[in-house]
C-alpha cells in the first residue's frame, strides 16, 4: 500500500468526508447529525486556524482517511495539562467501508504518525480519544502511545495518552 498525505481544501474535500463523519462507527467524531453545511463550516474554521492544520490520506491513490494535527497548548486541552515544546496534537479517522482489509488502520495510524514525526520540531504526539473508544486505544498502544491519565473535557471524558518519537520508533520499528 502506498500512503500520501495532503493538505484538505474544504470545498472540495468536505462532500468527500461528510459521509465519513456522519457514519454510525464514527460516532466518537461526534458529528452524527451534521449537515454537508455543518461540515463545510467547521472544517473551512479548522483551515483557517492558524493552529489546526486537517489533511486529507489516501491509499494507493484513494481517499482514505482525515488527519488533523493541532497545536495542543493553543487548542483541544488548554489547561487541561501541561504542554511540552514540540508536542503536537492528533486526531485521524479512517472512512468507512464494507471491506474491511486486516491491518488497515494500524497502517493509517502508523502513516499519520511517521507524517507528524517527519517534522523535526516533533517532540511527542498528544491524543485524547474518550475513554470508552477501546478500539482506537489498543492501536495508540500498537504505535507507542502510554496512556497518562483521564481527563473531563467539555464534549466528553477523554484518555490522555503521549507518545514520544523513540517510543514511537520502538513500537513499528521499520514500518514506520
């Protein structure tokens, strides 16, 4: 499989993504009842953020997944912990499918991390998926990700979880 990662461009990409966010396993997105309008609107507000930057994946040529990177010590968990230099925030969605192919994700996230960690100025990568997203903590443990604590967000509980470059490198050695 072959990854690419670009920049989203929400009038293109948002009709892309609408049926992503609103599909029933994407119900941690929290965007269930959104419109293609909703969509348009807080993805065109994320572009313009100096701070959130949302890219569009794909595999072997076809969309994929959204990643959205973000600065932690700006957005999502402002005093909600104590930010790091280079720490960076992440959020991924793989889109929905009837064919499920065996590893996919795990090669999305491991993707969208080797990405973040591309940068230099990539110290460690923050998550905060809610607490009760199984699925999504057991691949941030397959990539490196220790989990550090819950924490109360305004939208739901979450679990604060970090993961550092080396920890990173340990986890996929060389797949990543």
């Amino acid at each position: 499989m072959t990854v690419s990662i670009r920049p989203f461009d929400p009038l293109k990409d948002a009709e892309l993504i609408h049926p992503w966010v609103t599909h029933p396993k994407a119900a941690f997105w929290m965007m269930q009842d959104a419109t293609l309008e909703d969509v348009v609107r807080e993805y065109t507000g994320f572009v313009a953020h100096p701070h959130h930057h949302v890219f569009i994946g794909e595999v072997d040529g076809t969309p994929a997944f959204l990643m959205e990177k973000y600065d932690p010590s700006k957005l999502e968990l402002v005093g909600l912990y104590d930010p790091l230099p280079g720490d960076v925030g992440m959020h991924f969605l793989v889109a929905p499918t009837d064919t499920p192919v065996h590893g996919f994700t795990r090669t999305v996230i491991t993707a969208v991390m080797t990405e973040l960690f591309a940068d230099p100025a990539t110290r460690r990568v923050v998550v905060e998926p809610d607490v009760s997203n199984k699925a999504v903590h057991a691949l941030n443990e397959a990539v490196g990700f220790v989990p550090d604590r819950e924490i109360q967000k305004p939208e739901k509980k979450a679990l604060l979880s970090f993961c550092t470059r080396e920890q990173f490198e340990a986890a996929v050695g060389d797949a990543a």
